[in-house]
C-alpha cells in the first residue's frame, strides 16, 4: 500500500510540474506578444519625430536655395575681390563662400 501512495504522489507531483511549466510558457507568450505591440509603437514614434524634424528644417529653410547662375555669379565677384585684394584661396573656397552669402 505504501508503494501505491509513492507512486499516487509521484504523479500528483509530476501533474504539478507539467502545469507549472504550461504556465510559465503562456505568460512568457504573454510577454512576446506586449513585447511585440511595443515595437510598432515606438517605430511609429521615431517616423513622428522624424516628420517633426523635418517640417521643422523646412520652415527653417523657408527660402529656396540659390540658382546656379545666382552663385557662380556671386563667386566671380568674390574671386574678383579676392584677387585684387592679393590674399589666397581657391575656385571651392569662393563657391563655399556665395552660397553662405546667398542663402542668408
């Protein structure tokens, strides 16, 4: 008889375990599945600030840029100054320069 109560209790003890472990494998699907609905959120949060940062670079903008002609022709006047003055540079440093002057 007490063979028989070791055995009973044996996989009473067994049941208990195997539910255990169903448990603990539902909540951790549980966990994955909020896991899984947070990240949506937070892409969804990054493409928003993205948009803010955006239309904000815009309106700092606001101007459209300066034409090709309207620099080249602001760099040969800043070439032109630039040579008769004798101080040093180069065809890149006076294009830099036109666009600084014209996109303010």
């Amino acid at each position: 008889m007490a063979a028989k109560k070791k055995s009973i209790t044996k996989k009473v003890a067994a049941k208990k375990v195997s539910k255990k472990a169903v448990s603990k494998k539902v909540a951790s699907k549980k966990v994955a599945k909020k896991a899984a609905k947070k990240v949506p959120a937070k892409k969804a949060a990054a493409k928003k600030a993205t948009k803010k940062a955006t239309k904000k670079a815009t309106k700092k903008a606001g101007k459209k840029a300066p034409s090709k002609a309207a620099i080249t022709a602001k760099a040969l006047e800043i070439y032109l100054k630039r040579k008769s003055s004798g101080k040093p540079g180069d065809e890149m440093s006076d294009w830099l320069q036109a666009e600084k002057a014209l996109s303010k």
